[in-house]
C-alpha cells in the first residue's frame, strides 16, 4: 500500500518533536557538568603537606656573577658520583673554575679548563684533592622498592616512565630498572669513552630538547631547581660541541657549597611538590588533559619531560598572635 507523502511528513514531525521535547526534559533535568580541574584549580587546592623541604646535605649552591642556581643531588639513583661530587665541593675544588660549554639546544658544561693539559706545566689541571680519580658509571638502579607515580601514557624510550623522589625516571618494570632521564634541568656527570671516565669533575645540565638516548649512558645525579635562566642564556660556544675557544668567554664560578655547609639564613628556602602526593597526580592528570580555554585540540597525552614538577618559596611562618 502506497503511503500519502503528507501524512508520511507529517508523522515525521511529531515523531521528531516528541524526541526533541524528551531530550530537551532530560536536559532540563541534568545537572551542570562540574568543570574539568585546570592545573591552576588544582594548584589551588594544595596543601602545606604536599611540599618537601630540600636536603642541605644533597643541596649544592653555585654562585655565578649573575645569581646562584640551586641543584639537588639524587644519591637514590648515583651515590657513587654524588659521594665523589660532595668531596670535590667540600675541597673547594670548583671554585674558581669556569662555564667551559654552551651547545645550544644541548648542554651547558662546567669544570677544568685546564683538565686535559697533565703534560702542561704553566697551565696544570687543577688537583682533586681527596676525590677519587674514577668513579664507576651508574646508568640505572634496580627498580625494585623504589617509590614511583607512574604516567599512564607510552614513552618512546622506556617500558614506563613517571616521577621518584622529585625526580623523572624511566624503568622497565616493577622488577627490572629504573632509571633518571635526560630531561630539562637535569645534570649529568662528562665522560669520556671508558665507561668510568667521569668522575663528577665536570658536569653539565640540560638546557634544550630532552636528549633521551642518552639514558644509560651518562649517569645523571641531580636536577637544577633555580637559576636555570644564568645557565640557559649562556653565550654559545664557537668551537666544537660548543666549547669555547676563546677563555675570555668562559664565564667564572664564584663557588659551589653543600647548602649545609651555608649559614641557615643564606640559603634559599624552596620546596618541591612530592610527587607521590595526591596533587601532584590530579596535576598530571590536568596537565594530560588541558581544560582551560585556551587549548583548542589537548593532546590527551604526556611525555615524563614535558610534566612541571611545581617548586616554591617556603611560607614564612607568622608569629601566633
């Protein structure tokens, strides 16, 4: 049987206004959709537990003509080298020395200009004092019993990766190992070919890309946590790697201490967020999926690098009145 077009019509009408007026109800009936938190509002909700104070005793301070940059050491991941670089700190054996490399987008490099002139006797390395001459590699650690917030998403160079102790790792797994990664801000211990021919006596910080593949092959100690912007805007070196050729360029270490070895009120008074708290993973989870306005098309996704591990000034505790 033919069907009337304008019957057909019609019944096509108020079948599709029931549905809009059904919808419509339910919409009416719905409530508002809380707003997905932002990293702002969850900054917001941070609590004065959620903050560690920095070791003085895993806390270097070097002091540059522009500033001090704040670094802390990772004894968990290299005690070896940290051991070595605590000594070398404690003879004073950097104070003096100089920014001997600026690589843009890769490193810069501080330590002995005269490091490789053993056989020059008008210009002799400086002495190391009780440090030791080599110390061996630590590439990575057993994972096993190590405190780790893991990201959910999948990295390019590691089974897994996420935060330890303030730090940015990567592991295999639960029970395989577990590893610092190459990351903005990180410092690593120079060596040459010999896998234990760093011995602290020169170290660099990362100050572009994440250079990833040098995970395992460098041991990484540490992590700049102020003072990053004297290290980033050091004029490049011209010669290869971008070490300086002229020593005019090289710009002078003041000194570098252990923080515990700086009277109490000259230090600087920062705190890291602990990264096992439950704001530092509703950060992650904001910083994975961007909700403020300005994000057009959020990632939905984040590389260990790319997560802002959030420092402060400690809060100056006001007198009870």
């Amino acid at each position: 049987m033919r069907r009337h077009p304008i019957r057909q019509s019609l019944l096509a009408i108020i079948i599709a206004s029931l549905v809009s007026g059904s919808a419509f109800a339910a919409d009416e009936a719905k409530p508002d959709k809380p707003a997905a938190p932002t990293m702002a509002s969850v900054m917001d909700t941070a609590k004065d537990s959620d903050w560690r104070d920095l070791d003085p005793d895993n806390t270097l301070y070097m002091d540059l003509p522009g500033g001090r940059v704040v670094i802390e050491l990772a004894p968990q991941f290299a005690p070896l080298g940290v051991d070595n670089i605590r000594t070398l700190v404690k003879e004073g054996y950097f104070d003096g020395l100089a920014i001997i490399r600026s690589q843009d987008n890769y490193v810069v490099q501080w330590g002995d200009p005269n490091a490789d002139n053993a056989a020059d006797s008008e210009n002799p390395p400086k002495s190391i004092g009780k440090a030791k001459e080599k110390v061996a590699g630590e590439y990575f650690r057993k994972a096993e019993g190590l405190p780790f917030t893991a990201l959910p998403d999948p990295d390019s160079y590691a089974a897994q990766t996420g935060f330890s102790g303030g730090f940015p790792v990567g592991r295999d797994g639960a029970d395989g190992r577990a590893w610092l990664t190459h990351c903005y801000g990180m410092v690593g211990v120079a060596r040459g070919m010999e896998p234990d021919s760093g011995n602290g006596a020169q170290l660099y910080v990362i100050i572009g890309h994440a250079p990833r593949h040098l995970d395992r092959n460098v041991t990484l100690v540490g992590e700049v946590w102020s003072g990053m912007e004297l290290l980033s805007t050091m004029p490049r070196g011209k010669g290869q790697l971008g070490f300086y050729e002229d020593p005019s360029r090289r710009t002078s270490i003041a000194s570098i201490k252990l923080a515990s070895d700086v009277p109490e009120d000259q230090r600087q008074p920062i705190q890291i967020m602990k990264t096992d708290s439950d704001t530092f993973k509703q950060l992650i989870q904001a910083r994975r999926h961007r909700a403020e306005d300005w994000f057009l098309d959020p990632a939905d996704h984040l590389s260990v690098c790319n997560m802002i591990i959030p420092s402060r000034l400690k809060p100056v505790e006001t007198p009870a009145e």
